[in-house]
C-alpha cells in the first residue's frame, strides 16, 4: 500500500512537472501545479469547510494561544498525548471498526444522555492530539426534533488541499477514518511543491531544520463613521510565523521568507478548520521544516 501512494504521488508530481514546464518563463501558481486537483476539490470539499448553521457556536483559537501550545507541548510524549474520554459521550460504531465519535455539543454536564432528542449536536470524528489541542476537520453537525433528525449539515473528509491531492483512494470499503494519514502525505506535498518553484536551497551547505506555524492571518484597519469606530478587514491570507529556532540564523531566516511567501500565496479556503473539544476553530498547522540541497521536507507534527 506504501508503494501504491508513493506511485500515485508520483504520477501526480509527474504532470506537474509538465505543467510547470510549459510556465517556466513566469512564477508559477499553485493551480498551475495541482490543476484538476484543485478543482475538484473547491466542488467537492470546500464549501464543507465551515459549519454555517453552527458557526455562532464556535470561537477561533487565537495566534498566540497556538504558539504558545507549541511551546509547552513541543516535546510532549506519546502517555501526553492521549486523550481522555470522561468529559464527552463517545460512540464506537460498529460499523465502522476503529473509529471514534466524540460529542462536543451538548456537553455530557447538559445532557447526560447518548441520545438528543431535541435541539442540536456536534459530533467530532476521530479526533487526534494536537500541540495541546484535541481536534478533527470531520464535524457533524445534526439538529432533531422530537427524536428524529431534521438537518444534517455538510463536513470535511480532509484537512487540506494537498491532503487531498496527495491520496485518494478510488474506494475505501472499510476501516477508520484516517485523516491525520492522509494529512501527512499532503504536508510533504507542500515541500515538493514549493521545491518545484525555488532555487533557494541549492547553495546551502548544510542542512537546515526549522518549526513554523501556518495559519489565517487578517489585516486589518480602524474605521471611524458617525455610528463610531469598528474595525475594516483589509485582507485575509495564509501566513507563517517561525516558532523554533527561537534565534534564527542568517540561512533559517532566508529560508522561512522564502517558504513564507509561497504561502502567502496559497488561496484561502485550502486549508480546513479544525474543530476542537472545547468548541473551538482553528487553522493552525504545525510543521517541521527541513531542507537541504536535495529539496524541502515539510513534516505536520500531527504525526511525529
């Protein structure tokens, strides 16, 4: 199976080749790279992203508050990153042998119950330990009414663009739903494409290893009119900050900038939200970087 995804990443790395061969001669774009990939992905996955109906539940985990949870769980061990049930109604479908259900709304203080006959639930889909953070992009969001189930929102089946590009199977008959897979491979997709598009790690001498946060960032202004002041979002963008090494030398320094504008330039929408057990969205993706003449290995520390 191993080998299986290998090829077919290969394959796809192949006519990206082709693609970006015919746009040497200008900067080449993500969708030049990913082509019908990306396509099918703002049909098929996209507009999943975000719960609309539920979205008044939910905070966004905030820029430092991830930073700071890479510091205090960076070197978190395997017993640290267990997660612990006793808050949550949990469901084990039979069905569906090794997935994991886990209900975050409401909360097994208001409804003790596994059953909600009236109002909404929110269901987390094998979620994984996360710098901290317990989170899944699969969110099923359910309103019943009298014991039956009236609305079924949407979700997410990966995490990102590049997980989606990287591995998909034609047909997956059984087993768990393994998105923190499937979000490794697209992690290293990200290193590939990026290599695809810069010369910047040609002249190193030797290799160079860094940790950065991807996340949403905003840019915003202070606007001020007859009602008083409110706050004008200018932009909104992909973005990275550099978490370790914490005193960078002269080549890391290079090297995030360099990796920091391809980023910059990914569209929105390419990366899912995670949902956390506390009711919380974020978009923060947490990488190791290393490179080398050879090329960039990205690595998502969901799965080191």
């Amino acid at each position: 199976m191993k080998h299986l995804r290998l090829f077919a990443i290969s394959i796809a790395l192949l006519a990206a080749l082709n693609i970006f061969g015919q746009t040497a001669k200008g900067k080449p774009t993500l969708f030049d790279y990913l082509g019908k990939a990306w396509s099918d992905y703002e049909k098929n996955e996209m507009d999943k992203n975000f719960l609309s109906l539920s979205w008044k539940l939910y905070k966004e985990v905030s820029l430092e508050e991830m930073k700071q949870a890479f510091y205090n769980n960076r070197n978190a061990k395997a017993k640290d990153k267990e997660i612990h049930y006793e808050d949550f109604i949990v469901t084990k479908p039979e069905l569906r042998p090794g997935d994991t259900y886990v209900r975050t709304y409401p909360t097994l203080k208001d409804n003790p119950s596994e059953r909600v006959d009236e109002g909404m639930e929110i269901t987390l889909s094998n979620p994984k330990w996360y710098m901290g953070f317990i989170v899944s992009p699969r969110a099923y969001f359910e309103v019943y009414n009298s014991g039956k189930r009236t609305v079924f929102a949407p979700y997410a089946t990966y995490s990102d663009i590049f997980a989606y590009a990287a591995y998909r199977p034609v047909l997956q008959l059984d087993g768990p739903y393994n998105w923190h897979r499937d979000t490794g491979w697209g992690a290293r997709l990200v290193g590939t494409l990026h290599a695809m598009r810069t010369d910047e790690h040609w002249w190193l001498k030797d290799e160079k290893q860094f940790s950065v946060l991807l996340y949403k960032k905003k840019d915003e202004e202070k606007v001020q009119d007859y009602q008083g002041i409110h706050t004008h979002l200018l932009r909104e963008y992909y973005s990275l900050e550099l978490l370790e090494p914490e005193v960078p030398d002269k080549d890391i320094k290079k090297l995030f900038e360099n990796l920091k504008e391809f980023v910059e330039n990914i569209p929105l929408g390419a990366f899912a939200p995670y949902f956390t057990t506390d009711m919380r969205v974020m978009t923060g993706r947490y990488y190791r970087v290393t490179v080398n003449k050879c090329g960039w290995l990205i690595e998502d520390y969901l799965n080191l």
